[in-house]
C-alpha cells in the first residue's frame, strides 16, 4: 500500500486509519459550485476558530498539510 499510495502515505499516517469505523453516513444535495465545496474542505486553517470542540480536539490542524494541495498548486 505504501507504494501505491506514494507521498500521501506518511500524511495519512497520523489518521490512524486502522483504527477507525464507520457510525454513520450521510449525504447532501447541496446548489453550488463542487469545487467551491471541495476547496472549503480542504483546508485546516478555520479548524482551530470555527471547530474548536469538535475537529480541533482530534487533528493535529498544525500539521496537517494536504499533498493533494500541494500537487495542485505545482500544477499551475
């Protein structure tokens, strides 16, 4: 798995994925740009401010960088 997922590898490690389970699922319809949707997402800069007992208790925001980002940006 290490291969195949590459550099993401070591940025998921810190999830401890192995560990998790599913408690429940749900699913929106939401009218708007998805790539808007997906960019508010993919940030951990508001976690701190906007999830301060939630989120904020579990993940590590300081750092937490998303590779996928990073890709994107070398990109343009």
């Amino acid at each position: 798995m290490k291969e195949s997922l590459g550099p993401i590898y070591e940025e998921l490690k810190e999830f401890q994925l192995g560990s998790l389970r599913l408690v429940d699922q749900y699913s929106y319809d939401v009218k708007c740009n998805w790539k808007i949707a997906m960019e508010a997402n993919m940030e951990v800069y508001h976690v701190q401010s906007i999830h301060p007992k939630t989120v904020h208790v579990g993940l590590d925001y300081r750092g937490n960088v998303n590779t996928f980002f990073l890709m994107v940006m070398a990109e343009w």
